[in-house]
C-alpha cells in the first residue's frame, strides 16, 4: 500500500492512470446525477431516435435513451466485473496456497483439476456453463471464475513453494506456529502484491469475457443497462440503428484501455524489476 | 518425443476428456427445467403430453440414475455414438462433421492473417526499438489487444458491409467473400498479441552473448539477423502459434456468431439456446479432443524443430 501510494507520487503514468479509472469509477457511482433521462423509462414514441441534442446517444427500440443507458452501464458492467475479478482471486489464491502450503493429496487433487482447465478452450466451457445454469450476470461470473481461477492457484502454489523454504518461515513453525498463522501472517504478505498484479492486469480481460457472455444472451438480463447485453441488443438493429451498436462498445472499449493501461503501470509500480 | 511420454500425454487427453464429459453431464443434469420436454418441445410453447415426455425418457435411458446415464452415454461415445440431435434432426456426430470445414476455414484464415502482419512488425519494431515505427505498432497493438472483439465485428460489418458495401452482410455460407471480415476480426486482435511476443522474442535474442560475439567478429547486421537471431527467436513463438490455432477453433463462438458463420462455436452456441443437451455434449468433446490434438502435435513438432531437446531424450 506504501508502495502504492509513493507510486502515485513518483510514477506519472500511474498517477494519470488511476485518475482514469477513478473516472470511470465516479462516472459508475454519480450515474443518476449525469444521465439526462431515466435508463428504464420507456417512451415508444421517441424509439429509434437517431443522435441529437436532445439524445446525444440517440434512443433505443423502446424510445430508451442510450447515453443514459451507457451511464448505468457502467454501474452493472463495472460492478460485475470487480465481482468477478475478486472471485477469482479469491478462489484462485486460496487454493494455490492451500495447494502449496499442505502439498500431498490436496495439491495433487487441486493441480490434477486445474491441469484439466488448462487443456481446453476456457470460453466454449465458460459459454456451456453459463449457457446452461441460465443466463444471467451470477452464473456469468461462476462460469467465468470456473475456467479463470487456475492461473491464480498455479502462481499462488509456486510462490507459497518458494517462500515456504525461507528462514522466517521454518523458524516459525519450529517455535511452534499454527499454520493457518503462519499462512496468514509470513505467506500471504508475501505473495499478494504479485497477486494483486496479476488480477489487476486481468480485468480488462476478464471485462471482454463477461460483456462477451453478456453479448450472447448469457450475462446479465434485459432490461438491465449492462454494455455486452446493449451490444447485443443494437446488433439487431444495424441497418437501422447503428448507434445503438456503436457506443455500448465504445464504452467496453475505452474501459478495458483504461483498465489495461493502470495494470500495467500498477505492475511498473509494484514490481518494478520487470521492464519492457 | 519418447514413447512412454507420447503414451502419457495420450492418456492425460483421455482422462481429461473423461473429466470434462462427466462436468458437462452433470452440468446437463443441474439445468433448470425438464430436459426431455426441452428436447421435444425446444424453445417453443408446445403443449407436450406426459406419456410422450415418459416414453422418450425411457428410450433415452433418462430414468436411470445419473451415474448410469453416465456410463451409458460414456459407452455409445466410445464406439462413435454420440448421440441425436433433435436440433438439427440428425446424429450429433455427422452435425460435428458438418460444421467442421468451416471452423478450420476461419481458423486458417485469421492465423494467416496474424502470421503476416506480426511476423514483419514484431522483428521490425523490435531491430528498431524506440522508434517512432515502434512506438505506433506498440500504441496499435495495445489498442488491438483492448478492443472487444464483438464490438471491432460489428463496426466493421457496419463500416466496410453497409456504409461501403463491401462485403456482404448476411452470413450463413462459406465462401472467400464471406470469410474476409471474421477472419480480420479474428487476426487482429490475434495479431496485435503475437506482434508484441515476437518483439519480445527477437528483443531478448538480440542481447544474448552470442549477438554480441557475432558483432564484435565482424559479421553484418544482416546475417546476424536472419542466420543467427530470428531462427531463435521464431522457436518458442511456434508454441504460442499452436496454442492460438487451438483457441481460434474452440474460441471463436462470439465471432461466428456475429457473423452467422457456420461453425462448430456457433453450433455450440446455438445448442445451449435450443438446449439441445446431446449436441451441446458433444460439441464440448469434440472441441476439447480437437484442442487437445493440436497441443500435442505442436510439442511434437517443437521436439523436432529444438536440437536441443532431441539431444536430451
């Protein structure tokens, strides 16, 4: 966190970065302030609207206005993806250090698991998995945590390997620490800021996933305002209604950049020995 | 590759394939609402009667328990059966077969297109670091990494199908005009990812020892470039190529669909929509075996092409 915070002072790329996604941030939480119109009213005389003063964005089948829409969009896509992303890290790092840390018959179960996420197309899995439980945005996030988590538990286990051979912490458990003590106070320290790394570099990815499964009708449900599922919606109307296409997009777009961006500064910051 | 190793790497791909199958199934087992009636009826309304629905149960052994359903399908899979769909009114099997062609037209295509763009632009940007040519690919190909792939679809459907009139904007068939867009939507962002590796790949040869031995005897820029450096260099990126052709034949599901191209992501798609459970199973399997293949092919192949490995084994 210090290292964060001197980061911000000393790293300007950074700096500008996070001012970026804490835009996208606000944009997310002052949604109701900055929409013109109500993202969920329906005025079928206004549909189909074409961008104008009045809709900057123009207005969807239901006489919706689209930059209302992209508004609250970033409240459901932003939200679901920082969902998603701490599941992951989560599910993901508890089993890599669990795997690491007890080794035996529970890493070889978990590693055995994990080889067989890795030997096979995740998003065609994800598409299943979300496809059948039923759309929408929590069986979104579990399909996607299912194929995602295995990368988290593979760095987790390796570093948890490593530091377990370390001075400190065998000098811990001869004086008789617990290990969930140990774990908590000489491992995890010492393995998050590249975790952090990692799952920070992810959400744009990760972002792309979940407005992809969205964009097939797996995500989040109408009338929810999320991106992928606008997306999807405007694609009917490409002839007709091409903006409808266009700025839903533009926003995953410019997220994602966003978000990319900041990871890899944040990985300048945190880890600076790597260099491009 | 020995073959004792051959044989275990065969034999992961059958238990992964094992592994996967049981997930789906039981993934099939867990969906909400009656499957059998599902099959019948699909998507639509359709008043079903009972002893229909019982009848089609017990013919597709449905009232058993679960792990003996299991082990039934698990048994007709191994001898080619996989099952009817009722989708696409015919076997699952011959529906794969189908869909197949396509799928590896695609695939071929965008890997085509990646290979020629990053090839160039990862060694160019790379003997030119800190360039202004190099500060562009890199700016482009972060931008190519970052665009969804959907979205980049549907723009270019939009700009160069309807506003120019170039291509053609219904889809469903396979043809070269057809295969321009998602092919170009598939390579960019696969390209945009594979320049920044060979630049990678070509910056870390270029300060090895060697490059420095070779330069300080004299040798051009040129020689060293092609004779000693890229043949290095190109090595690991054939791994990352094989990886990419695999993902492209089990990944792009959401470009196929924006596009109406007819393939086997599509057909995956398709068939969790209609909840058409036999052909979803089996088109899971079969992307996974076809995923599964080309890995192992490319390890192969890498033993072949790396005399330092020959040498070890």
């Amino acid at each position: 966190m210090e290292t964060v915070i001197k980061g911000l002072r000393t790293n300007r790329a950074f700096a500008f970065t996070t001012v970026l996604v804490l835009l996208l941030l606000l944009t997310a939480v002052a949604a109701p302030i900055l929409s013109p119109y109500d993202p969920t009213e329906a005025t079928m005389r206004n549909a189909y609207l074409p961008p104008s003063a009045e809709h900057l964005f123009g207005t969807d089948k239901l006489g919706r206005d689209c930059l209302s829409r992209v508004l609250y969009g970033a409240r459901a896509s932003l939200s679901g993806v920082l969902l998603l992303v701490t599941t992951v890290f989560i599910v993901g790092t508890s089993m890599g250090v669990v795997s690491g840390y007890f080794g035996g018959k529970v890493d070889m179960v978990i590693m055995r698991i994990s080889d067989m996420m890795i030997s096979f197309p995740g998003m065609i899995l994800a598409i299943a998995v979300a496809g059948i439980l039923g759309g929408s945005l929590v069986n979104a996030v579990l399909a996607l945590t299912i194929v995602s988590w295995t990368k988290y538990a593979r760095l987790a286990r390796s570093m948890v390997l490593k530091i377990k051979r370390r001075d400190f912490v065998e000098a811990a458990v001869v004086n008789g620490g617990k290990p969930l003590h140990i774990l908590w106070v000489h491992i995890l320290p010492n393995i998050l800021p590249i975790m952090v790394i990692t799952a920070a570099a992810d959400i744009g990815a990760l972002m792309m996933e979940l407005a992809g499964l969205s964009f097939l009708g797996f995500g989040s449900q109408p009338p929810a305002p999320e991106w992928g599922l606008m997306l999807n919606e405007g694609r009917q109307q490409l002839q007709t209604a091409p903006w409808l296409m266009v700025f839903p997009g533009l926003a995953i777009f410019i997220t994602v950049v966003v978000f990319n961006l900041w990871g890899d500064n944040l990985r300048d910051v945190l880890d600076p020995r790597q260099e491009e | 590759m020995a073959n004792k190793q051959m044989m275990a790497r065969i034999g992961q791909i059958a238990l992964v394939l094992l592994g996967i199958s049981f997930i789906t199934f039981a993934l099939v087992m867990l969906a909400p609402g009656d499957v059998v009636r599902q099959m019948i009826a699909g998507n639509e309304d359709i008043m079903v009667s009972q002893a229909e629905i019982d009848a089609l149960r017990a013919e597709l052994g449905l009232d058993k328990p679960f792990i003996f359903q299991y082990l039934d399908w698990l048994g007709r899979a191994l001898q080619g059966n996989l099952g009817f769909s009722y989708m696409a009114k015919k076997p699952v099997i011959e529906e794969l077969l189908g869909r197949l062609p396509a799928t590896i037209y695609l695939s071929l295509a965008s890997l085509l297109f990646m290979i020629v763009v990053s090839i160039p632009l990862g060694i160019y940007s790379a003997v030119k670091r800190g360039s202004v040519f190099d500060y562009v690919v890199r700016g482009l190909t972060f931008l190519g990494v970052s665009v969804p792939g959907f979205w980049l679809g549907l723009m270019l459907l939009w700009i160069l199908g309807l506003k120019l009139d170039l291509f053609p904007i219904v889809g469903g068939t396979v043809s070269l005009e057809t295969i321009i867009l998602p092919a170009t939507t598939l390579g960019i962002a696969m390209a945009s990812k594979y320049t920044r590796q060979v630049r990678t790949a070509v910056l870390e040869e270029l300060h090895q020892d060697y490059v420095v031995g070779a330069r300080a005897r004299g040798m051009s820029e040129k020689h060293i470039l092609w004779k000693e450096v890229l043949p290095n260099a190109m090595l690991p990126l054939i791994t990352l190529m094989g990886l990419s052709l695999g993902n492209l034949l089990g990944g792009a599901a959401v470009i196929e669909m924006v596009f109406g191209w007819p393939g086997l992501g599509r057909l995956a798609i398709e068939a969790i929509t209609y909840r058409d459970f036999q052909l979803v199973q089996g088109v899971v399997i079969w992307i996974a075996l076809m995923y599964m293949i080309i890995n192992l092919v490319v390890d192969i192949s890498y033993n072949y092409l790396d005399p330092r490995l020959r040498k070890v084994r």
